[in-house]
C-alpha cells in the first residue's frame, strides 16, 4: 500500500510543490505553529461553544472579566481527551464523571473538518472534499 501511494505522489507531483500549509486554528493568534490546540468547551447541555485557542480564550475572560460574569453561560472546558485513547490510566485527564471521552473526540474532529472544508474551499473553489485525504495519528502509549 506504501509503494503504491508513493508512486501516486510521484505520478501526482512531477516537480517539487509548494504546499500551503494553514498556522492558524480557530482564533489562533498565539502560535506561530500548525497546531490546535485539544480543548473544547462545553455549555451545560454539553453543546461545543468554543475548540481550540478560541475555548481557551474564552476561558481566560470568563474568569477574568468578574463584572460581567453574572450574564455569562456557565461552560465546561475539557483538554487533552485524545488521551483517553492510551492504555494508561494515570495518563488519562479528568473528564466529568458519565462523560464519554469519545463524544469529545467526535466533537473534536467535526469541528476540525468545518475549518479544513473551510479553509480548502477558500483556497481552491473547485476542490470536492472526496478528493481530499486526512491522515490521523493517536497517542502513543
């Protein structure tokens, strides 16, 4: 399977392309890397209301803007959940007792594919998303 997808690339890619590559997720303006980070916030019907650097934000003012407090939905955030997926036990971050770690995981990747399909679609307008391939790692153990 390798050989043949490196004869694709090749068949693909006569000379050497340059490929863009996006550094920013969603409100990322504080890395200079491509990165998201693994955070989700939750409302308290467990419905995602920030991922990435934006839930992180958010956090940040939730605690640090006191005055306006009173008017602001109460969020759960959630971090590193991918964890979930080692075997280890003492790895495994903190999610709230009957929270399946597999809908942060679900939550997680859709919103993802919203900012590829719209980032992709920005970049190239013709592109169909079955053209498109993901590959994914998971955590080692």
């Amino acid at each position: 399977i390798l050989e043949q997808l490196v004869q694709d690339l090749l068949i693909l890619t006569p000379a050497i392309v340059k490929l863009p590559v996006n550094i920013h997720g969603p409100n990322n303006t504080r890395t200079l890397f491509p990165k998201v980070h693994t955070v989700l916030q939750y409302d308290e019907s467990w419905n995602v209301v920030a991922w990435g650097e934006s839930a992180l934000a958010r956090e940040i003012d939730f605690w640090d803007d006191n005055e306006e407090c009173a008017d602001k939905v109460a969020t759960t955030t959630l971090e590193y959940f991918k964890l979930h997926l080692a075997g280890s036990e003492e790895e495994k971050p903190y999610l709230p007792e009957g929270f399946d770690y597999r809908k942060a995981i679900k939550d997680f990747l859709k919103k993802m594919m919203e900012l590829v399909k719209e980032t992709l679609t920005k970049r190239w307008q013709e592109l169909e998303m079955s053209q498109v391939r993901f590959v994914f790692t998971i955590p080692a153990q």
